[in-house]
C-alpha cells in the first residue's frame, strides 16, 4: 500500500481536455458578444481560477479595462462580472461537453493509485452546472474522482487553499504532507503547496502550452520543446515540487514522493 494518502486532480488539462480549450472557447465567445475581443493569450492568463474570479480578472487588465470603457462608456462594475459570468456558464457547459474526453494514461493511473489503497479527489475552477456533463462522461471512460470540489463551493477558490482542504476533509485524507496535488496551472500548484501537499505541475497538457493533443504533436520538434519548457518554467517558478508533461509520465514522480515520504521528508513550501 502507497504511504500517499491522497492524489487530488485538476480536470481541464490535466485529467481531460488536453489543451485546456473549452474555458478559451467561451470566454472569447461571451466577450465577443460584448463587444470586446479578447486574444487566447488574455483569456489563458488567469485560467485555473474561480470562472468568475477569471472574468474579474480579465475585466481589470488595462488594454480589455480601456476597451470596455470605451464600449459602454463607463468602467466595469460588479453587475458586469455577474452578467458575464452567467453569460459564461452555459457556454463552458457545453464548450466542457464537447472536450471532455480523458488525457491518455488518465483512467491508468487512477487505477493503479485505488489499487494501492491512494484515495482520489479532485478541484476545479468550473462550478458544479459547468461540470454537469464532464461527470458522467469522465465516469464512462473510467476516471471518476471520491471527491469533486467546485469553484463556488468554498469561501474563495484558487489560489486559496480551501478546495483543496474541502476535498482532503471529505476524502478523510491526512497529514496534507502525505498527499499530491496535480495540476497544469500555476493557482493551482500555488493551491497545493499553501496546504503543505507535494505539488506536481503538468507542462504539455494543459493551459501552458493550450494545444490539443494532435496540434501539439505536429508543431515542428524544436517549437515543440520550446513551448513545453516555457510552461514548465512557469510551473517550477510557482513553487512545483516536480513536473512533468502530462499524467502519463506521472507514475514515476509518485514513486518517488511515496519513497519521501516514507523517509519522513516534508515538501518544501
């Protein structure tokens, strides 16, 4: 039996939806109905966070800020976050819908982990309406997580630390020091390590690079790299303990952690 008590998942782009498309795809959708055009690079910058904490934050960036007010021909307000928020929700429902197949060696390594006795949870920044279809989809192509956090259920979201706490209390998971979390975004390695868990970041699958897994494979081998290894940059530079490309080479990095633990080490804050 693993000394790990717990593995808790990201979804978008670390479990499912290689690339992390489905946010990009609505969030340019709804602000486009807005009457502001947003780059991808803008919509990816703070992805990982609460969806309305990410529309907040797209609002408050001062080329988007500008552009609003000359659109509307005043500030955005807190009524403007809520519109867009709601506005937002039923695209990412069905923008999830259509990229919810599992990242390779996902439903794998779940199983290996249940079979040595390490319990499964997950956090999210899609609230609970957005995940309605990934659920049992995910379920049917074997990935189905003890515990699902959504943003919206916890007083903050990422980068806080209480959906993961949320999900380790109702896994029964402890010391925090014996558990992982897995993610391909920076709030949520930042999310991992102000809760004292072993942080693991995912610098090909997901928001980092923001390529589907074909497209990632066609790009020419050295552009490849490149964008890999800026994103894992950006990952080690929040705090990860490790990283890797994707939860297929994510194996090994948890044997490692399981024999730290085992020799009574802490992962450094």
């Amino acid at each position: 039996m693993s000394p790990i008590q717990a593995v808790v998942f990201d979804w978008a782009g670390t479990m499912i939806d290689f690339g992390c498309r489905a946010p990009v795809m609505a969030l340019r959708e709804v602000f486009s109905e807005a009457g502001i055009e947003i780059s991808e690079a803008e919509a990816r910058a703070d992805m990982g966070k609460a969806k309305r904490d990410h529309v907040r934050a797209l609002l408050a960036m001062p080329r988007v800020a500008k552009l609003w007010t000359e659109r509307h021909g005043a500030a955005s307000t807190e009524a403007d976050v809520d519109r867009l928020h709601d506005a937002v929700e039923p695209r990412m429902r069905a923008a999830a819908r259509d990229c919810a197949q599992l990242i390779p060696g996902a439903a794998e390594l779940v199983a290996e982990l249940r079979a040595r006795g390490v319990k499964i949870g997950s956090t999210t920044g899609y609230t609970r309406p957005m995940m309605a279809d990934i659920l049992p989809l995910a379920a049917e192509q074997g990935y189905a997580p003890e515990v699902v956090v959504c943003a919206g259920e916890t007083a903050a979201g990422r980068p806080s630390p209480l959906m993961m706490w949320k999900a380790l209390v109702e896994l029964g998971a402890w010391p925090a020091r014996a558990c992982v979390k897995v993610d391909d975004a920076v709030v949520g390695i930042s999310e991992g390590l102000e809760v004292g868990a072993w942080t693991v970041g995912l610098s090909a699958s997901g928001n980092g690079v923001g390529l589907s897994f074909d497209d990632l494979a066609q790009l020419p081998e050295a552009e490849r790299v490149a964008r890999v290894e800026a994103s894992a940059q950006a990952l080690r530079g929040a705090g990860a303990h490790y990283v890797v490309e994707s939860v297929a080479e994510l194996g090994p990095v948890l044997a490692e952690i399981a024999a730290r633990i085992e020799h009574g080490e802490r992962p450094a804050a």
